[in-house]
C-alpha cells in the first residue's frame, strides 16, 4: 500500500496521560500535514511540514502538543497530559508540488478516545 | 477569523433525485478543492479548482468555482446508493498551504 497510514488507528487513554502518533506520508511527498476532525465537523488545520521543517502552528496547537518530522519522512504527533477535550480523529496527509495546485491525501487516522 | 461555510447541512434524497451542496468563503479563495469522506472513513479528494468562474464535471459530478472566486458548489445528477457520505469542500486562502475545510454536507440516499 503507497498511501498515507497511521498508527494506531485507535487509541483509549485515560486524562492526564501523554499519547504519540505516527504519519508515514506517501514517499515522495515532502510536505506533511496534521488535522484534527470532531464529529460532524470538517478537518482543523493543526501544522505543517515542508520536509523536516514545521512551517506553520494552527492556534489550536496549545503547548501541550508536539509534532516533529526529524528526517523529512515520518512525522509524531505528541499531545501530553491529555483532556477530554482532546476526543477526536487525528488526520495525517501529504502531497506535493506547487502552492495552490497540489492534492492533499489523506490516511485513515487516528481515533483518540480521552476518558 | 477565515471561515468557509457550507450548506445544507444534511440533505436526504431518493435515489435518482439530484443533490447540490454549497460553499461560501468569506475572503477569497486561490483554490477550493472537494473531498468526500465515507462514514467511518477518512476524507477523499475529487477535484481542484482554480480559475474564476471554473466549471469541472467528473461523471454525475458538476463542480463549479465562482466568479468572485468566494463560492463553490458540487451538483450530484440522479444521487445512487455510493454517493453517500459527507462531502467537504475546502478553501486555499493565499496559496499558503493551509486548507480551511467547510464543515461539510451529508448526503444519505434512499433506495
């Protein structure tokens, strides 16, 4: 499979503990994006990476969450001392090419469940 | 802040009947892209426009751009029992990379 996948798929935690995330983007592709989506609701623009580099934070990325991409290819999404508020499906894509004419395509996310 | 808007927010229609959803940004857009999202899934992409006043047809898909480049909509023709799920659009503001989706049309389809 060349697409985008990411680990876990699901993910129960309880308030308070720190979760990780893995995107593997598909292999060419050197930008990197996170989104967050709650029920009924379109994606939210988390942050982006071009390559390794994390070009821009969305202000719903408080500083209790982390993302890194260390060699342009994987990326980590960490959220520490989690809240319920944090419920959501977590949506990694990637893509290529110029702004404005790329395709963003998306893995299946992960679903973190915060009790 | 940058919004999109999209509406209806649900729509429920015979199979055979045509369905239409659409967008409203309140700035202009570069380009707005479509995605469809099954339930349980994640979001598809279908297409990309650019160009104001745009139109784009993919089989019973008609997509279309406005002129003001602020306003899109995605016409199905005669929905089938596959076209269900949430259809989203999304908006390109300055060419920055960031899409800021709408929050999306479900389409449920009675056989």
């Amino acid at each position: 499979d060349t697409g985008v996948s990411q680990d876990p798929r699901h993910k129960i935690t309880k308030r308070g503990q720190n979760v990780t995330f893995r995107c593997d983007p598909i292999s060419e592709h050197n930008r990197l994006y996170w989104y967050r989506q709650t029920l009924g609701q379109g994606p939210e623009f988390l942050t982006y990476f071009q390559n390794e580099a994390q070009l821009e934070k969305s202000r719903l990325l408080s500083d209790r969450f982390s993302a890194e991409r260390p060699k342009g290819s994987f990326s980590t999404l960490e959220i520490q001392r989690t809240e319920q508020g944090d419920s959501a499906m977590y949506l990694c894509a990637s893509s290529e090419g110029l702004a404005g004419v790329e395709t963003q395509y998306f893995g299946p996310g992960t679903r973190l469940l915060v009790l | 802040g940058q919004q999109v808007m999209q509406i209806p927010q649900y729509q429920h229609v015979q199979e055979g009947e045509d369905f239409t959803t659409y967008c409203n940004s309140s700035t202009t857009l570069s380009n707005i892209q479509w995605y469809k999202q099954r339930p349980g899934g994640h979001p598809v992409f279908l297409i990309q426009l650019v160009k104001s006043g745009e139109v784009k047809k993919q089989k019973r898909l008609t997509f279309q751009f406005g002129e003001a480049k602020k306003n899109s909509s995605l016409h199905i023709t005669a929905t089938q029992t596959t076209d269900v799920g949430t259809y989203f659009c999304a908006g390109d503001l300055d060419s920055s990379y960031k899409l800021i989706f709408g929050s999306g049309t479900r389409l449920l389809v009675r056989p």
